[in-house]
C-alpha cells in the first residue's frame, strides 16, 4: 500500500491592479501519483478572489477577507487525474495594486 504524504505548493504573484485577474500553473496529476488537492490559502484581503480551475473548469472561487488568522486554511476536494492541471489565481475587483500569494496542500501517493 502506497504511503500518502502531505505536500505544499505556493506562488507569489506579480502586481495585480484593479479589475485584473492572473493565474498559474500550480499542480499536475501524474499516473500513480493520486494527487488531490486538500487544502488551499491565500493574502486576507477584501475585494480579491482566489479562484482554483482544474483545467478550464472553475473549482473555487472565495473571496479572501472570509480566509482569517483563526481560520487560514480552507479545506477542498480537488482529484487530479494523469495530465490534470490546478491553475491557482486571483481576480482583483478593487483592491488597488496588490502581491498576492497562494499556497496549496495537497496529498499524493509517496
């Protein structure tokens, strides 16, 4: 039986301005690997989404003033299957010129 192993993942953003979005490859299922996304967080922030799409489909989309210091860590379900991209990001709807940082946990067979 193969043994599952916690892993992290983040990426610091360039600068974001208003009304702009980007995101970033964070994640690819491999065969034999059971990837799954367990949890994810992001800058506490009002006015800016972390959006999470596997491949093109939109998986997450929360904005980041309800992620708090008493609860940093949102819980997911997110399979990648073999060849499966996690693409994490942020759309920022009004928050003036902002860094953004993601960070993924995510589980895979050792």
């Amino acid at each position: 039986m193969a043994r599952r192993v916690l892993r992290w993942a983040s990426h610091k953003f360039g600068t974001i301005a208003n009304n702009g979005s980007d995101t970033e490859d964070m994640l690819t299922g491999k065969a034999g690997k059971d990837r799954v996304i367990k949890y994810v967080t992001g800058d506490i922030d009002s006015d800016i989404y972390l959006r999470i799409y596997r491949d093109n489909d939109l998986m997450v989309d929360l904005e980041c003033d309800l992620i708090t210091t008493g609860a940093p860590l949102l819980p997911v379900n997110i399979p990648l299957g073999d060849g499966e991209t996690a693409r994490c990001g942020f759309y920022n709807s009004a928050a003036g010129n902002v860094t953004p940082t993601v960070a993924i946990g995510y589980e895979e067979n050792d």
